[in-house]
C-alpha cells in the first residue's frame, strides 16, 4: 500500500544533541510537510517543500531545518533541541499544495 | 485565515448518528469546508470536504448551511473506532493552502 512512513515512531534526545527525524513516501507526491503536535495541541506547520522549493513558516525557529534529498525522502533537523522541543512531529505530503494531505503516524520526541 | 470554531467536547454512544458542528461565520466565497480526524496515537486523516452542496462518501456526510456560516460533519453509525479529535479546517482555493488546525472536537464513543 502507498504510504507515509516515518521512523523512527519515537526518538530520546539529550537536551542540546542535534537529531535528526526522518520521513518517506511511496505516493509520489510532489509536496512534503512537518508539523509539530505538542500534547493536547493542534498540529502546528513549521515548513514545506514543493519539489526542490523550501517554504518556511514565519514563525518556525531557526533550530528547525529540513533537507528534502529526493521525491521520496525528507529530514527534519533539530539542531539544538531543547525541552520545550518535545512533541509529536508528524509528517505529511499531497500531489500538490491544494491537494488532500496524506499523514504519517507521527515521531514522538522526548528531550532528556 | 477564517477561523472555526468547534464544541471542545462530545460524547455519543455506538450505532448511533453523531453530528459534530462546526461554526465559520467569517468564511469567503473561495473558502472550501475540510474535515481530518486524528485517532488515537495517530497522524491526521482526511474525512470529507465541500465548498456549497452537502457532501457524501464512504466515510461520512458532510452538511453545509445555506449561508455557509456553519456545516455539520455527520457520521451516521458511529464505532468505537470513530473515537478521535475531528478538525474542521478552511482552505482558500486561492492562495496558500494551507492546513491550520483548530482546537477541533474530541468525539468520545461509549459502548
């Protein structure tokens, strides 16, 4: 079945160690999305790509990264995590930006 | 972006219609109505979505008010695996596009 895997589904980190969350799709899509979800939020977008083309959100802090390598594949990069890090990062994509979003089952980040 | 606003809570029992509100008093003409539903544990998964006409699938129904001022999100025999947070989200078919989530509704099932 065509879908949005993310691994791994949880992730420790030590406050300050960078780390890295990692999400793949086999539907092709031209649109890959990282949401954070902190407990009993919303999901909350930090940034997208189209293809190549990376859109950041206004108000995604710059401890945040992401590298898309390829169709299939995208990274997001916690530089310098801190405690208030810790979330659900969720990872989506859609054929294009007007499109249904297709989610992944979520990273769960704990920063020690 | 318009915003919604959505009951933080409800509570229905198994086998029956469940009917959550949505209110979007500020909608625009080019706004469509989405709804995703978050399981448990789970990443958000689309529901339905329309933009004037009531909407059908698999899934559930989708009632939209004449005035577009408010639509509800039907789920004719509701499961225990129905259980989840529903948002009720506005996308500009112009635009940016994007999904901004609200609070949204968690929807309790009692058996």
């Amino acid at each position: 079945d065509a879908m949005v895997i993310q691994n791994p589904r949880y992730q420790v980190t030590q406050f300050g160690k960078p780390v890295t969350l990692s999400c793949s799709q086999t539907l092709n899509h031209n649109v890959m999305y990282w949401y954070q979800q902190k407990s009993s939020q919303a999901p909350k977008l930090l940034f997208h790509y189209y293809d190549k083309d990376f859109n950041n959100e206004a108000d995604t802090p710059d401890n945040f990264q992401s590298r898309r390598p390829n169709t299939s594949f995208c990274f997001l990069d916690i530089r310098s995590p801190g405690l208030g890090d810790a979330a659900m990062y969720l990872c989506a994509t859609s054929r294009t930006e007007k499109m249904t979003q297709y989610f992944g089952p979520g990273t769960r980040l704990l920063v020690l | 972006d318009a915003k919604t606003t959505q009951p933080n809570s409800m509570e229905s029992n198994e086998e029956e219609p469940v009917h959550l509100p949505c209110n979007h008093s500020t909608i625009s003409g080019t706004d469509y109505i989405h709804w995703y539903r978050q399981l448990p544990s789970q990443g958000p998964e689309y529901v339905i979505h329309g933009l004037t006409s009531n909407v059908n699938n698999r899934m559930a129904s989708l009632a939209i008010a004449e005035d577009r001022k408010s639509s509800t999100l039907i789920l004719h025999r509701a499961t225990l695996r129905d259980a989840a947070v529903y948002y009720c989200i506005l996308r500009d078919i112009q635009g940016a596009q994007k999904l901004v989530f609200g609070q949204g509704t968690r929807l309790t099932i009692n058996p």
